[in-house]
C-alpha cells in the first residue's frame, strides 16, 4: 500500500544515519524534529485521535485508509520521520491483563471495576484478550502495508506501577507498598516480566517491516527502543521507587537495547539520581507538567542529565529549544518543537539553530 509520503529514500538515508550517530554520542549538534501539514489552512494535528475511536471490529484496512490521509498531510523537517503507533491509551497493558478500558469522547479510562485483594491477585501473559488481539492485527498490517516507508512504534504499554495501579486501584496500591510490601514486590516482578513478553511479541511483528524503531515519544532508534516510565513513582519516596520500581527498570534497560525514561513532573525529581546511575539507561525525557515552568526554565534539570551522560528528549517551543542550545549546548539533546511550521519557517529555524535542514 504506497503512502505517496512527502519523504523520501535520501530523507530515510539521513535520519538514520544522525540518529544513530546522536545515540552513539558522535553527533556535535542537537536533532531537532519539526512538523508541519500540506495545507496551512488546515490545522495541524501531531498524531490523530485514539485508536479506540474505532470499534474492534472495524476493518483494519478502513483504519489504516483513515490515518494514512493524516500521514500524507503531514510534513517533516530537520530529523523528523514519518511514524505511526497504534495508540489506544496510556498503559494499555493493564487492559491486556483484564482492567476495563472505558472510551470517554477522546480519552480512555483503563481501571479494574472488580478489584481482587494485592495477596489474592495473580497475573499471566496471555493472548485472548480482545485489546491484545487489536494491537497484534494493528502492529502487523501497519508493518506489512507501511513498514518500508515508515517507522512503525510500539503501543503505550506502561509501567509497572502504573499498571498494578490500574488493576489494584491507586489508593489500595499506596496502601499496599507499607502494609504489603512482599506482596507488591511478588506482583511487580510478575508484571515486568510479562511486559517483556508482550513487548517481544511486538519487536517480533515490527521486525517483520519498519524504517528504525521508535516509541510514543519524538526519538528514533536503529534497535529496540522503549520510553520506561513510572508515573505513579510522583507519590512515593525515592526509598520506595528504589524498592519497588528501580529493579523493573533496570530489568527492562538490560533487554532493550534503546532505553529511555520519561521524567513527569517535578515529583519524580528526587529519582533522578538513580535513574542517572542506571548504565544501561541511555537518557531521559523531561516533562515539567501542567502549571510548571517551560522546559528551558529547567536549566539546572538538563544539565544534571546531560552532565551524567545520558541523552535528552524534550518538547519545547523554538525559543526554548534556541535557548538551551545558547545555555548547555546542543550536543546530546533532542528537541522536538511544539509549533508546526512550514518548510521556509523549518529551514530557516534549522539554520538558526545550527542544523541542516
């Protein structure tokens, strides 16, 4: 199924080759990701509404005519690619493991209705449920179709305390991490190794047709590639998250090759000095959050990382991203700009910036 997409073979050629410098530390300037659409009447969207928009049995020959007229819209510029996940939610996994996925408008719920006690609860790998079976058929026809003319990106799995979060319930999980801590550790071990079985399954199928490997998250990578988190990490202590979330992470950097962790908020703050002596680790994202400074307000953050010599992936306005680029330097940073241009906006900034366009 050809795309007709306003990027060639030669554009390929280029990100992966300063992709792959920029995780090899060899590359002296920033990547910079910017997009854009055809019609600059028409507004831009950076990835369509949720998967669950469509029923589950919707053919998936009319989801994918349905995205590809977004994709043929869209423009990239600098080290920006074509890339499509299938995206039905945040921590989808918990929904593969039997919490109810509930379609709000255009937000999802994943929460378990009928909550088992954290000593009565038990999790396998499995590949019946209707939300897995969805992603399956959505991964492979999307590397089967497209695979030699986009990045094809692993859905939203989660982690582990997100997921135990959404079948325990968040109040009896903070509960559980005092009162029942064995139990909880039982349960997470159980959960991260289940989640490398599933993400295996989609390495398998991606594999199979795809331009690189990429996450939910604006980088690209020539291997195996996941953004790691732990959201519900914000409500625990640093003594806590090296307990019951630092042995899932490490147990994750050593399997995948291309490993990241998405920093949300200023709660997680006080992990980052154990997330930056994880060797396998090779950067993070750093998000501030609603109602908090723009990233570039966030000087001392970027330089605790990139001083401890892990790469950096932000969303950030021009300015900003011009501004850290004045303050730390480029080197080591992936700034994916949060306004759309057009190209004689993107080259133009691009040069600004020190990049080839």
């Amino acid at each position: 199924m050809n795309l007709d997409l306003a990027f060639n073979s030669r554009k390929w050629e280029s990100i992966e080759q300063n992709w792959s410098a920029w995780w090899q530390g060899e590359l002296n300037r920033p990547m910079v990701l910017i997009e854009g659409c055809a019609n600059p009447r028409k507004p831009f969207l950076n990835f369509p509404d949720l998967a669950t928009r469509f029923s589950l049995d919707t053919p998936i020959e009319v989801v994918l005519a349905d995205y590809a007229s977004w994709l043929k819209n869209t423009r990239w510029y600098g080290d920006a690619y074509p890339k499509f996940f299938p995206y039905f939610g945040p921590g989808l996994m918990a929904a593969f493991l039997g919490a109810d996925l509930t379609v709000e408008g255009k937000t999802v719920w994943i929460e378990q209705q009928h909550k088992t006690p954290v000593a009565q609860s038990h999790f396998e790998f499995g590949q019946d449920n209707a939300w897995w079976r969805r992603v399956e058929q959505f991964t492979s026809a999307l590397a089967e179709h497209w695979g030699d003319q986009i990045c094809v990106g692993y859905t939203d799995l989660g982690g582990n305390l997100d997921i135990l979060a959404s079948l325990l319930g968040s109040q009896e999980l903070i509960f559980a991490l005092s009162d029942e801590p064995a139990e909880v550790l039982r349960l997470v071990r159980e959960i991260s190794e289940i989640w490398q079985l599933y993400f295996q399954r989609l390495e398998e199928l991606i594999s199979r047709g795809s331009r690189g490997r990429a996450p939910w998250a604006a980088i690209w990578a020539p291997g195996p590639c996941y953004m790691l988190q732990s959201d519900f990490s914000y409500m625990i202590s640093p003594r806590m998250f090296k307990k019951f979330v630092l042995p899932d992470l490490e147990y994750q950097a050593d399997r995948v090759q291309y490993a990241f962790y998405h920093l949300d908020g200023k709660g997680q703050l006080p992990h980052l000095p154990m997330l930056l002596g994880m060797e396998k680790l090779r950067g993070i994202q750093w998000i501030p959050g609603d109602g908090q400074p723009a990233v570039e307000e966030w000087l001392a953050v970027l330089k605790q990382i990139r001083d401890a010599g892990k790469l950096c992936q932000v969303y950030v306005s021009a300015k900003g991203a011009l501004q850290i680029a004045r303050e730390l330097g480029g080197k080591g940073f992936a700034f994916y700009i949060e306004e759309p241009m057009q190209a004689e906006d993107a080259e133009g900034f691009l040069n600004e910036i020190g990049c080839d366009s």
